[in-house]
C-alpha cells in the first residue's frame, strides 16, 4: 500500500487524527502549490494548475490535527 493510499484511508477511517503535515504532504503530492502560505495566519491555500483551489487551516494552540470538516472537504473535492 502506498503513503497516498495509507493517508487516504486515515483521511476516511478517522478523519480526527489527520495531521497538518500529511495534508500538506499528499496535497503537494497531488499537483497542489501553495499560494498563499499563512503570512500571518493561520490559513494554507493550495492550487492545482486546472483551478482547483483548497483552503487548510493549520493547526494552532497546542493541537495537532486539522478539523474534521477539512477534511472531509479535501476528500470531497478529489472525489476520493
């Protein structure tokens, strides 16, 4: 089983445990650049050449983990 596949089924399996670095890791994996990187806050937006555009917050206060609705977001717009 490869690493995107492994992140997909925890993205689906428990969506609660997905760290900001394994988003960011199988976004950029998927075409994805970042446009906008947090200059001073806390919002990653990524970019794919045919427009597809996904907005991540990281993470802040001691967590580790993106929200789950982020999540589920991501998995939405690849249609996985």
């Amino acid at each position: 089983m490869s690493r995107d596949d492994k992140i997909i089924q925890k993205m689906k399996q428990s969506p609660r445990n997905v760290r900001f670095e394994e988003v960011d890791r199988f976004l950029k994996g998927r075409g994805f650049e970042v446009t906008r990187p947090g200059r001073g806050g806390s919002h990653y937006t990524y970019r794919r050449a045919d427009g597809l555009k996904i907005t991540v917050a990281r993470p802040h206060g001691g967590k580790k983990t993106v929200n789950v609705n982020t999540v589920e977001q991501v998995l939405e717009a690849l249609e996985l």
